[in-house]
C-alpha cells in the first residue's frame, strides 16, 4: 500500500510540476480564439481587436476562426473538448456559456465548467425597425404591436440570443405577440432588417447605430436606465411605459473546463492590459462598445448573474427549449 501511494504522489508531483512548467513558458505557439458568430458582428469585430492587442503582448499569433451555429453552441463544442492548454479559447455571445441549456434539449457540453478568463465588452441594447415600418416613436411601436398580434415579426441573432431574449422579454411585459425569425448570427439578422423582410430587432447599439445613421433602419428606444449621449433624441423604454425595462449584451473570452489558473492569470492579465490600452478604447468608442476587463472570479460572478437574471425570463416567458 504505502508502494501505491508514494507511486500516486510520484505522479501527481510530475503532473503539477509539468503544468507549472507549461504555465511558466506560455505562450509558445500559436493562440486559437473560436469565435462562437459568423463575421462582421460585435463579438468577431471585439475578438480581433483583442486578439491582435494579445499578438503584441505575447508575441505569439492570434488566429481567429469563426464557429457559428445553434446560438453558439458549435463554436463552443469544439473549445469544450479541447486541450486545456490555453491555445484554444473561446469568444461568445452570453447565450452558449449561459442559458442554452435552458432553450436546447440536447446539450454535449456544460457551460458551467467552462474556465472564465475575461469579459471583454458590454454594450446596451435597443430596439430597431426597418426603415418603413408603419409606427415611427416607440410608443406607437407598443399600441402597434398590442394591436396586431402575431403581425409583428422580429429578427435575433439565434435562438437564446440576447435579443431573442429581450424580445421575449418585451412580450411579457407588453402583452404582445410576436414571431420569431431566428438568424445565425448578427449580420444576417441586419441584413434583412435592411431589406424589409423582418419588421424589428433589439439588437447592442454598436451594429445597429450606423444603420440608424444611415437611414437605413430606425432606432425607437434604448433598453438602458438613462438615455445615450449620442442619442439624446431617443427615449428609454421606461419612458414610454415599460418599467425598469433594461436590457444589454457583452462578450467573453473562456477557456476549456482544467486549463490551469496560472494560465488563465496569464490570459487575463494581458486581456486587461490590450483593454486598458488609449487605441483600444478609442476604437471601442467609435464603436459604441465598452471595454470591460476585471479579474477571472469577477468574470465568473457576472456570467452566474447572467445566468440567473435570463434564466427566469426564459422561464417566466415559457421561452421553449428546441
């Protein structure tokens, strides 16, 4: 017996002393981020941005690849079931490390297990239309969408999707009925909310700005606590009669379920540096996007409050599982 044990302490010894070696030279090799969207939304645009700040950090590449599919649950498979070295990560939308197994009955991952390394941004959310679509204020929007249920349909970017979710959201506090055009990812979403073939969306003010700008959808309300600098004519949903109504997305960068602390300190810590960085948040400016950062365990307590607060709209909301 004591033959046995001191053969498991052998063992367990090298194991540690082997990861407090890769620890101590990481990275060495090229950093693969699987991107849990297609290309050209918020969460590609916020991945590249930090990748490349990564890149200058480490000096090792930063590959970016875009997994898209079922709410981010693809890209998300493929990270779970990867080395836990910290050369394959994951940037999401909150949807595939939150509640996707609330709305999927067939998950082969946990979310839960996965190893949070950083939220990179948050962004408030608001409610766009296409361009002509009949009610022009956001109080008419409302009367419209009471008055014509099962009329309005709107766009998200996936099933479990933040603006699924706060669509879901609005019907229960409204009381009305709309239908869901599910999209996988944010530009196709936009892309028909461009072209008139979906009536709305509740989309993070970073995408949908521009195509307000450029008259090519309408913003009605902000989903925030007070209105936006740079949209001071918009009204809040509060103002027009949907209480406390708030509402915002953000992306994070995780890591595959026993991926050393000492190697997500690391990731973190240059994560927080690129996001600290006068040209970094000057782009994210520009962009309408706030830099986050903070430590893995605050990241971890975010995504569990995140967990939570969706969690009980989906239930609330009988949003059903597929």
């Amino acid at each position: 017996m004591r033959g046995v044990l001191a053969a498991m302490a052998a063992v367990l010894l090298a194991a540690s002393a082997s990861a407090q070696d890769a620890a101590a030279t990481y990275p060495n090799k090229p950093i693969k981020i699987i991107v849990s969207v297609p290309a050209g939304g918020g969460v590609d645009t916020v991945t590249r941005i930090v990748g490349e700040g990564l890149h200058r950090k480490r000096g090792q590449p930063v590959v970016v690849e875009n997994r898209a599919g079922a709410a981010g649950n693809i890209g998300a498979e493929s990270v779970f079931t990867s080395a836990p070295d910290g050369y394959t990560l994951l940037a999401s939308q909150p949807s595939p490390i939150t509640v996707n197994p609330l709305l999927y009955k067939k998950m082969t991952f946990d979310p839960t297990k996965f190893e949070p390394v950083a939220i990179m941004t948050t962004i408030p959310n608001v409610l766009m239309v296409r361009a002509d679509f009949p009610a022009k204020t956001a109080k008419e929007f409302v009367a419209y969408c009471k008055a014509n249920p099962g009329k309005v349909n709107y766009a998200s970017q996936g099933i479990g999707t933040t603006s699924h979710l706060t669509a879901a959201l609005f019907e229960k506090v409204t009381g009305a009925k709309l239908v869901h055009v599910p999209y996988k990812g944010t530009s196709p979403a936009l892309n028909d909310i461009v072209a008139g073939h979906v009536d709305m969306i509740f989309m993070e003010l970073a995408s949908a700005i521009r195509l307000h700008e450029g008259g090519k959808a309408r913003i009605l309300a902000v989903a925030t606590k007070s209105r936006i600098a740079n949209l001071k004519d918009i009204p809040t949903l509060n103002e027009v009669g949907l209480k406390d109504f708030e509402s915002g997305t953000w992306n994070a960068i995780t890591a595959p379920p026993g991926t050393p602390k000492a190697i997500v300190d690391k990731l973190n810590k240059a994560i927080n540096d690129v996001l600290k960085e006068p040209d970094v948040q000057s782009h994210f400016a520009k962009v309408n996007l706030n830099a986050a950062g903070g430590s893995p365990a605050e990241a971890a307590a975010f995504i569990r409050r995140e967990t939570a607060t969706w969690g009980e709209v989906i239930k609330e909301a009988h949003v059903p599982a597929h």
